[in-house]
C-alpha cells in the first residue's frame, strides 16, 4: 500500500536525514542548506498544530456569523408561531431564513440570501390532505 510504505519507511528515512543537533549549541553550528532544509517539517508541523488548535480548542473557532434574524419582530425575547392545522388550506410555506417581508410565510427571500451567502435554506412546506 503507498500509504504504509509513506508512514513505515519514506517519512522516516525523512525524518532520520534531517540535521537535527544532540545538543543545544549544535543548532548554532548548522549551514544555511541545514536551516533551509528545516522549513518544510516546521511548516508542516506549524499547519498541524494550527488547524488542531482551530478544530479542538472552543477559543479558536471562529464566532458564528453573527444574528440569524435580521429585522423580524426583534423587540420580543423570542419569536413564537402557532397555526391551527385546520385553518390551511390545502399548502402553506412557511420562511425559515428570517429574510421574509411577509413573515412567517415564505415570499422566497432565501433565493437572494442563499446566492449572496452560500447558504441552502428554504421554506417549511406543510400539505394538507383533507379527506
């Protein structure tokens, strides 16, 4: 497999050759083609270590985009709807991305929030089957 040959015995026949001093005054006896052949490790353990950090640790994520609903009702704490099931007609959507001019129901605002952000939202689409 190229995978266990990489790991079992190109990255450390790499690694051997790297001039890596025993001691810690040895590091000011290294060339510039030594230091310069140190880039690519530490780079790659610095990427390592940075996208770790960004993925494990809360502070280094970065903070949501800010507030979902831009202009609906805002003076309330929390905006609640409720619809008596009898009183559809036979469809209804209902607007899930807080972009609505005809809130709650949908007036197809995703369609311009979805292109300028890259989001995928869409409607709540109740059908009611009255038999």
């Amino acid at each position: 497999m190229v995978v266990a040959q990489l790991v079992k015995v190109t990255l450390p026949n790499y690694l051997s050759g790297l001039p890596i001093p025993d001691t810690f005054t040895g590091w000011f006896k290294l060339g510039i083609k030594d230091w310069l052949s140190l880039i690519p490790p530490t780079a790659a353990l610095a990427g390592l270590t940075y996208v770790g950090y960004r993925a494990f640790c809360p502070h280094g994520r970065p903070k949501p985009d800010g507030i979902i609903n831009p202009c609906i009702r805002r003076d309330e704490r929390k905006v609640v709807d409720a619809f008596d099931i009898e009183d559809i007609s036979e469809k209804v959507c209902f607007c899930r991305c807080w972009r609505s001019k005809n809130w709650p129901y949908c007036d197809g605002a995703h369609g311009p929030h979805n292109k300028e952000t890259g989001d995928n939202v869409g409607p709540l689409v109740l059908k009611v089957n009255k038999d």
